[in-house]
C-alpha cells in the first residue's frame, strides 16, 4: 500500500525518514506536503495507528505542520485596545 509501483511492475520499498529502514512497510505513512515517508513509531509523537486521509484532506508530518501553523495562524496583538 505504501510503496510505489516501479516501471517494470514491480513494488518498490520506501525508507523511513528517520531511521533510514525499510521494515515494517505496513506501519510507514507518507508525508503529503514533503513527500517523506516516515514509521508511525518514528514520528515525534509517536502514532498509535495510520492518520486518516480523504480526497480532501491528506496527512502532514510534524516538520511540515509546524511550518503551516506559523504562515497561516494570525498574530494576536496583546495589548491592542479592546
């Protein structure tokens, strides 16, 4: 499932961002903003089961999902008037 068919037909293994291993490739998930694949129990927090995905909506590791907050969330000012 989370490998990727190759020209010749064939499924290709993907390693783990993190530890650079190709085992277990039922438990590795795909970043779909940097394309990395990542172990669940590699990932920082660790993932207790595959994040779910839709048409719609796709999954970003932590890397990715740290660079997004900080573009798209608002700064507040704190001491503006009320």
């Amino acid at each position: 499932v989370n490998g990727s068919q190759s020209p010749s037909g064939r499924l290709r293994m993907v390693k783990c961002a993190v530890c650079s291993n190709s085992e277990d490739q039922h438990l590795i998930t795909r970043c779909d903003k940097c394309k990395k694949n990542y172990h669940l129990g590699c990932l920082d927090p660790p993932l207790s089961r595959m994040p779910k995905k839709s048409r719609t909506f796709g999954w970003m590791c932590s890397d990715c999902g740290d660079d997004t907050e900080e573009s798209d969330s608002p700064q507040v000012d704190t001491e503006a008037p009320r």
